[in-house]
C-alpha cells in the first residue's frame, strides 16, 4: 500500500455536489448502476434535464413512466427511481439530516428502496457524505485493486477475508478503498 500511495500520492477524496441533494445523487446513482461512465452521464443528464437539473421526489413521482423511459432508463431503473421518490415523500426514506445517521443506519435505511442495496448505499456514505471509514469488500474495483496493491495479481480476496485485511487501515478505509481504486486506473484495469 505504501508503494501504491507514493506512486499515485496524495488522496483526492473529494465531497461530489449532485444537483438535488441526496435525492439527485441516489437517483443518479440508480441511473449508474451496471452501465458504462459515457452511457451512464449521457442517460442521467437527460434524466436531470427533465427537471432543469434538480430533480426532487415530488416531481419525478408525477413523472409518467413513459417519460422516464424516453430519457433512457430501463424498466428497472425508473420502478427504483419511483419507489426512492414515493418512500421520501412518505416518510419511510428521510434523508433530511441523513448525515447525522450512523452508517449502520444509513445503509438499512436506503436498502429499503427498490435497486438501492448496500453498494450503493456506501457509495452514498463515501462519496456523498464524506464517511471515513466505509470499507466496500462487495466492489470489484476494491478487491482487484488490494489485490494489485499487495502484489496478488492472480487472486483476488473474498469479500469476507477483505473485511479483516481491511482492519489495519481503520478509522480511514474510505481512502484505502479509494488507493484501491487508483490502483485499478493504474494499471487500465488490467491485471
């Protein structure tokens, strides 16, 4: 890991700014899931754009389904992105204050949603609110990149095992996660 931080140095773990607040950033992160970087910002902005660029519960709730899917969202997403609208408009999902919730709190919370699951949610907590010490053993770019990282190029660590290899790097496993994943640009995601 040492070598990894020399090589890419300082992190650049940034809070990112999504029009909409925490609403805007979930809904966009519906709209990444499993999609390539180009196609992903391609069919989000057209997304936002059906808002002016600040979506809200309210608004896409109104959205006739048929409107959403124009824009490029699949079935899938748009059920995900109505059920995250109709549970923050009803109370189940509050993310007014979310950032005073635990992280624990956070990701059972969110799961609740349709296509929002744990990733996402410590996606959330990384990116969104900053959190210190998420520690995402389900991504492939975590775990491909410890595993560049620790010179284990033909194995990569079970989820369970990257939980306990991760110990050494609390209270700050969000910046190992994100040398992890420097790791992975690196190399071109070749390995």
């Amino acid at each position: 890991m040492a070598r990894l931080i020399d090589t890419v140095g300082p992190c650049t773990l940034g809070p990112r700014r999504i029009p909409g607040g925490a609403f805007g950033s979930l809904a966009r992160a519906i709209a990444y899931q499993q999609l390539a970087g180009p196609a992903a910002r391609a069919i989000h902005a057209r997304f936002a754009l059906l808002y002016g660029g600040r979506p809200t519960a309210a608004a896409v709730l109104a959205t006739p389904d048929e409107h959403l899917r124009s824009v490029g969202l699949s079935a899938a997403k748009t059920a995900s992105i109505k059920d995250l609208a109709a549970k923050v408009l009803d109370g189940t999902v509050r993310l007014r204050n979310v950032s005073a919730l635990s992280d624990h709190e956070v990701v059972a919370r969110l799961s609740t949603v349709r296509g929002i699951g744990r990733w996402t949610a410590e996606m959330f907590l990384i990116f969104d609110l900053m959190r210190p010490d998420v520690w995402p053993v389900d991504d492939l770019g975590v775990r491909k990149g410890w595993a560049i990282a620790h010179g284990h190029r033909n194995e990569l660590p079970m989820p369970k095992e990257l939980e306990m290899l991760g110990d050494p790097c609390r209270p700050h496993r969000s910046v190992a996660a994100w040398y992890c994943w420097r790791a992975v640009s690196l190399t071109g995601g070749e390995w």
